[in-house]
C-alpha cells in the first residue's frame, strides 16, 4: 500500500450544502430505522436465557441493519462526490447486488470492535473505550469498501486496515468525525431535543417517539456517509503517492 500525501479538510464543509441539495442520501439510514422498529416490535420477549439471546439477537440484527442502510448511503454519496448527481434507485441495485458484501463487512467489523471491548476489559492499562477506538479506526474503510470499493465480504476488513495505516492522518480524523457525528452528537440530540418534542403535535406514542428517533438518525449517518465516501476514494484512488 502505497504512502498518503494529502489531506483535503474542506471536504468537512462541503459535505453539508451537498447533503442539503442530496436529501436522498438519508433515505436509507431513515428506512433501516424504520425496518429496527419492525423488529424491535416483532422480536418476542421472554425471561433470564431465553430474553437475554433475544436481546442479544436483536442487537446484531439491529447494528446489520443499520449498517447496510449506511452502506446504501455511501453509494448514494459517491455517487453525489463523482457526479454531482445521485438516483436513489440505481444506489439501491448497486446495494442489492453487493448486499452480502456489506452485511459481511458489517459483522465483521462488529465482531472485531466487541472483541476489542472484550479485550479491553481486561488490560486495564488501555481498557474497553481504549481498544475500541483502536479497533474503530482500523475498520473505518471497511463498510466504504465493501459499498463503493468492490472489495469483497470479509476481505474489506484487511482492506480498511491497509489504508489506514497507509493514511494515518485522513484517517484519524474521519474517525473522529464518525465518532463525534454518528456516536456522539447523534446520541446527544437523541436525548436532549427527541425528549423535548415528545407530547407535543403528533408526538403522543411510542411509535411516533420511534419514528422520530428513525429520522433524527437519518442526517447524521448521511454527513457521515458523505465524509466516508469522499475520504475513501481520496485514499484509495485520489492523493496516493
């Protein structure tokens, strides 16, 4: 893997008028909200073992679906970057024909950060966060290579760690991007501004809080799969030297 020169920060800014003028690009983070309501309100419950798989269960199919619907949104995005332009529909037969890729690329690098916090747990030098944050800038690239890269399932995990380490700089700071977008301020505004509209407007029911959580979600995974897109491609085909 080559080495990496350059690093283009403006791309932070521009990420926001093109989302404003490409709202399509959170469509698919807002329906894999929609479709972990359905599941939320499908999966049966149950007591001790029995509620615990369930739990268990539902949180890896909820993190799936959530990443294939940012996965989707890299598609649209790169699409945005490369031609200005971003039909949903050809974004989504693009995601259906590499759909085991993302989802591949997606449980493993779930599988690689819990054993990261697994790992953690017990170096207390480092610790879970500590080991997470390491393992999260590796697999940084992976769901993007799997979605825009043509980077096949499992392999996209060797391919993120490849770049990252070829790219240390771009990469830090478009994991601190995902990090305080889509983990952090998307979970600040989950509690503090979601909380204040419900019991106001249509805003009565626990269905009607889900949905909104679902739409709330929607432009922070999108910012991020503009930044995620855009980086990659840099790394992978633009600055390399």
């Amino acid at each position: 893997m080559r080495r990496y020169r350059g690093i283009d920060v403006s791309l932070y800014l521009r990420a926001f008028p093109l989302l404003a003028r490409h709202p399509q690009i959170m469509l698919a983070p807002f329906l894999a909200g929609l479709a972990n309501i359905v599941l939320a309100t499908l999966m049966p419950g149950g007591t001790g073992f029995l509620a615990a798989a369930n739990s268990g269960l539902a949180g890896l199919f909820s993190v799936l679906i959530s990443s294939f619907g940012l996965g989707v949104a890299i598609i649209v995005a790169d699409s945005v970057w490369r031609y200005g332009r971003a039909p949903f529909r050809d974004a989504w037969e693009q995601a259906r024909r590499k759909g085991g890729d993302i989802i591949m690329s997606a449980f493993g690098v779930s599988f690689v950060i819990y054993m990261a916090g697994l790992v953690g747990s017990v170096v207390p030098v480092v610790g879970p966060i500590g080991l997470i944050l390491v393992a999260t800038y590796f697999m940084i690239y992976a769901l993007p290579a799997a979605s825009i890269g043509g980077v096949p399932g499992f392999a996209s995990l060797q391919s993120s760690i490849d770049r990252a380490r070829a790219a240390v700089l771009p990469s830090i700071i478009v994991t601190i991007a995902y990090i305080v977008v889509y983990d952090l301020g998307r979970s600040v505004f989950e509690m503090t501004v979601v909380p204040a509209l419900i019991g106001r407007g249509p805003f009565t029911s626990e269905l009607s809080f889900s949905v909104l959580d679902a739409l709330v979600q929607a432009p922070f995974a999108a910012y991020v799969a503009l930044v995620l897109a855009k980086t990659y491609d840099d790394v992978s085909y633009g600055r390399m030297r």
